[in-house]
C-alpha cells in the first residue's frame, strides 16, 4: 500500500525536520529462474520437489533415510539425471502394495549399480 502524505501532515513533517520517505515501487526481476524445483540430496540419490519438504517426513522418506543413513540435504540441483527422483511420483507410486514393491526394488538396484 502506498502512502499518500496530505500537505498538511507533509508541512509538519518539513518544520519538525523529519525526511519524507517513500515506499519503493516492486521491480520484476529481469531473469526468471530457470527452474523453481527444490533438490535435496540423500545418500547417493536426489529427490527433486516442487514444493520444500515438510519438517514431518513422509514415513516411507524416514525409511529411506534409515537405509541409507543420511538425512535430506538441500542443494542447488541435482549434478546426475541418474539418480533424480521426484517426490510427487515417488507418492503416486507409494498407494499400494504393488507400487510399494517396485518402488523398493527400482531402488534397489539403482543402489546396487553404483
């Protein structure tokens, strides 16, 4: 909200020597970033997301971080496509049982080939 100073406020302002600020207008940036996606590291993997994680760990992440032993890290982003998991099909995958199963052995053997 800008503020709009009546001259009266604006001459008492004046006669008490008090500067006459004003806010800055917003610039847009110039450069858009490239990308808005979250990367955290966790052991050898990366987990891209669009939104930070929560503080509250999803179960099947405290899992992950348990087996790996490490915890999520934030970086700038992710330096191999090899091992970028994104969070929001890691939990489409995780609604049943099958997916649960393919989940753990896909990253099995992602673990197992380094």
């Amino acid at each position: 909200m800008q503020v709009q100073w009546r001259s009266q406020q604006q001459a008492v302002l004046q006669a008490m020597q008090v500067p006459l600020y004003q806010a800055r207008q917003k610039t847009a940036p110039t450069s858009a970033p490239e990308n808005d996606d979250f990367f955290y590291r966790i052991g050898p993997l990366y987990l891209s997301s669009a939104q930070p994680l929560p503080v509250a760990l999803p179960r099947w992440l405290e899992d992950l971080c348990i087996v790996l032993d490490s915890r999520p890290v934030a970086v700038k982003e992710a330096t191999t496509e090899a091992g970028v998991w994104t969070l929001q099909q890691c939990h489409q995958q995780l609604q049943n049982a099958q997916g649960k199963r393919q989940f753990w052995q896909q990253l099995s053997n992602v673990l197992m080939s380094r």
